[in-house]
C-alpha cells in the first residue's frame, strides 16, 4: 500500500469510473470508507477510522489499483457519503430477495453482512457457509488449501468432516474476504494474523475468531464460532452427576483457594468455570475475569480481554485485580510461571480463583503446576478442587441402536451404528462432559507437599474411591448414551 497522502475537502465523486462504483457498492460496511478518486492507476480513499484500512486495501486489490488513503473528520466524511450514495444509487437495480430459498436464505444474506444480488460471488460464498455453519451447530470453520483443491471443512461435535471442495483458484480470493471481515491486513500472507468480526444469522448473534495461517499450500484460516445467544448452563446440565454437582458447589462457596478446570483444547473447560461463575454471581460480590478471548459476555461480571500489544496479560491482569478489591478471580488459562505464580498469591490474600490448565487428567495438573515453578507448599496450602473433563459424543436419538451392557468393561467392541440425515450418518449427534473431580484433603496436601509424582497420586486417589473420567464415560455406556468406541477415542484407555 501506498503511503498516505493529503486529498481535495471537495473532491469530483462524479468522475470515478463505473467498475470502482459497482465494486464500492457491494460492500456491506461502506459507511465506514470511501473511494473518492482514481487516476495513474491509484485509488484513493477516504476513511472515517483505522480500521476501515483493511477494507481500502481489498477494494483496491479487487480492481487491480494502488491505494492511497486518508483519514478525515466526521463534518468531512458523511456530507461526501451521503452525496456520493446520492448519485451512485440513482440507477442501481433494486435489492431482489437473495437466494432462491424463501425467508430462511434471506436471513441468511441480509442479516449475516448486507449482501444483495450485486455483491461478489465470494461474499456470498462465505456468508452462505457461514450460515451453514451456524445451522449445524459447527464449532470451527477451515478453510484450506490442498494439492489438488480448496475445501472446507466443519468441526461438529468434535469432529472435522469436509463441507464443501472448491477450485484452488478461489483460494486467496475467500482468504481476502475473511481478512476483511476480521479486520485483518488483506496484503499480508507470510505471516499468521488473528481478526474477529460480529454477524447475526437468522436470529443469532455470532461472535467469530479468525486466525490465518501460512502453509506450503497457501494461507489456510480457521474460523471459531460462538453463539452469543447461547444461555450459559447451570453445573447441573454440564452432565455432572448429582454428587459431583454437590461436591463442586460447596468447593466454590469457600471465600479463599484455586480451583482447577483441566483438559485439552475444546473439552469444554471454559464452558464449566462459566456454570460455576452463573452460581456465583451477587450483587454483593465483585467478579473479575481475565480471557483470551472473552468468549460470553457475563452479566454483573467485568471482564477483561488480555493485549499483549498494550502489556495486559494473565499475570499482569491478576496483579491490577487485586487493586480492585475483587471476592473471585476467573483465569481463563495458567500457561507459564508467572501467571500461575500469581494466581497462587491471589488465592492466598483472601481470593477465590477459578483457572483453566492444559494438562491430560485431574492428579497430572498438580505436577503441572510445580514444573512451572509454584512452590509446593504454597500449591498445597491453596489448591482445593480440581476437575478434570472430556467431552464425548452422544448417540443420535433417532437412529442409534441401544448398547449392550455386557461389552462394558472389558471389550471394546462398538455399538450398532445406524446413521440418518439427522446426525448426518455419523450415529452421534450432540456432545456431554465425562468428569473426575479431585478435592485436595489433607492427605493430598502432604503429597503435594513431598513433590509427590503423578503415580504416586493416583496410587493415593484410588484408596479413596476416585471416580476416573472414564469411570464415568462407562456408565454412559452402560446408559445406551454412547458407545464404547467414543469413550475410547475420547480417553485413550
């Protein structure tokens, strides 16, 4: 992109060509840029904000242009748009009603981004998978380049499966249109980039995280869905059984101490901290969360997204909580020696803390905490419950066959798998946690303590009747609500 340069207050928005026109036209954020000039082969633009950059950069990328923009006042801006949708406008066909596909193909086009009949084939393109998307209840959206194609792919109930294969042409064309709706830098394809945009589809609204990422077969981005209007559930829908349940209350009344969610990525750990928070929350109470990213908004809880670029990160975050005269601390993720040192402090000075760990089981995160630092008698004097969780599938209600208890426990044979357009031949269809929940007695503590190793702790755990991740996932089993393949897969036992 061209350096930024000084344009005419009152420039000729007659004199731009047609195809820059048609083009400007089609975008669904227009209000926010504007194309006011073009000659020696450079557009320039006017933009009311910094982030409206991104948008210029595309527009004259489509047509072939350099770019040159501006930023300018209020008092300058709106009086040219107005004036210029004045008179592009004036012979524009009128909007039809989107897709064929009645009223749900309309939500999706015009409430998703604006998209009308004059748009890109591309912008529709995405906003149509969007949808889809969406409608399926997918988690993630990829798109990626492969030797022989473009596809995409959605990730539903955990799994990945491809939704669509495209030409390989198409590729940088769709990877443009996601940076723009991210925000992102349309000329940067060398190095990763992260962007999130909001839209609303049908009736939902939608956050989206973008990240792209280069690969030898060119940029690949992976879109994360989440569904604001989603309700946060209560610990007793999460599929906790009724003790856990009663065990995890009573853990999150205490005024002071760390409790720890664990699991790998996408094992619905956030989902978890959240049901506790929704118990928590009085207006007695000041709540304070530090994520990344703030994935729900909680009401009567402030939240804080970390930006590194601005020196706001887990630990630095916890450091200016505890300024705030906070009663409970959600961590959205202990990651390395500084944060989970802090939270430990935290914990001590009189805080409830709630975190999230990446690590495979409830006794692992223990010496987790310890290799990265966190003395062991400062660990067992805060540390009081830790929950481990999976998520696994269920079967789908409508075509699945029941299961047999007598493969339960000791073969691993798989259950009948029927398949319908339901759960999309797949025999599942929607997802429930598997939980192993470790208080930390006095027992624990002197392990801790001792820098005890993880299989010295579970030795301890099983005197005590410690109820295992798959100990659970067998009663499903033993319920006729998943199979015995799908625990496996889930807990690689």
């Amino acid at each position: 992109m061209m350096p930024d340069a000084a344009f005419s207050a009152s420039p000729d928005l007659s004199r731009l060509p047609q195809e820059i026109v048609s083009q400007y036209l089609a975008f669904p954020r227009r209000n926010e840029f504007l194309p006011v000039a073009a000659e020696d082969g450079v557009l320039r633009v006017w933009l009311l904000a910094g982030r409206a950059r991104s948008l210029a950069d595309f527009l004259a990328w489509r047509l072939g242009l350099a770019v040159r923009t501006e930023l300018v006042r209020n008092e300058v801006f709106f009086p040219a748009l107005e004036q210029a949708l004045a008179l592009w406008e004036e012979d524009a066909p009128a909007e039809d009603d989107g897709e064929a596909g009645g009223e749900e193909a309309d939500d999706s086009g015009r409430e998703l981004l604006g998209w009308s009949h004059e748009d890109a084939p591309i912008v529709r393109l995405v906003n149509r998978l969007l949808h889809q998307a969406v409608s399926q209840g997918a988690s993630d959206i990829h798109f990626e380049g492969r030797e022989n194609g473009f596809q995409v792919r959605f990730r539903v109930d955990g799994e990945l499966r491809t939704e669509r294969r495209l030409e390989l042409a198409v590729q940088s064309t769709v990877l443009a249109r996601i940076k723009v709706m991210g925000h992102m830098d349309v000329a940067e394809s060398r190095a990763p980039q992260d962007g999130r945009f909001q839209v609303r589809v049908g009736r939902k609204d939608v956050d989206v995280r973008v990240s792209t990422m280069p690969t030898l077969n060119g940029e690949k981005a992976v879109l994360r869905i989440l569904d604001r209007s989603k309700n946060i559930l209560p610990l007793s829908d999460l599929g906790l059984e009724p003790e856990a349940v009663a065990v995890i209350t009573r853990m999150i009344a205490a005024p002071h101490g760390i409790i720890l969610v664990t699991g790998p990525t996408g094992s619905g750990k956030t989902t978890t901290l959240y049901a506790a928070l929704r118990e928590l929350i009085r207006e007695s109470r000041n709540i304070m969360t530090v994520e990344d990213p703030v994935e729900y908004h909680l009401p009567g809880v402030n939240q804080v997204q970390v930006n590194r670029a601005a020196g706001v990160t887990f630990a630095t975050a916890i450091r200016g909580f505890l300024r705030q005269d906070p009663d409970i601390i959600l961590v959205g993720e202990i990651r390395d020696q500084e944060t989970a040192s802090t939270a430990v402090q935290a914990s001590l000075t009189g805080h409830l803390v709630l975190a999230t760990l990446h690590t495979n089981d409830a006794p692992t995160a223990v010496t987790r905490m310890l290799e990265m630092g966190v003395e062991p008698f400062l660990l067992a004097s805060s540390l009081h419950l830790v929950i481990g969780q999976r998520l696994v599938r269920l079967n789908c209600p409508t075509c699945s066959a029941p299961t047999d208890p007598s493969h339960i426990p000791h073969s691993p044979q798989p259950s009948p798998i029927i398949g319908c357009e339901a759960c999309r031949h797949s025999g599942y269809r929607g997802r429930q946690g598997i939980f192993e929940l470790m208080p930390v007695d006095e027992a624990l503590r002197s392990l801790v303590v001792r820098k005890a190793s993880v299989e010295q702790l579970r030795t301890h755990l099983k005197t005590t009747g410690f109820q295992t991740m798959h100990d659970h996932g067998l009663r499903l089993v033993d319920q006729g609500k998943t199979t015995m393949e799908e625990l496996l897969r889930v807990t690689s036992l």
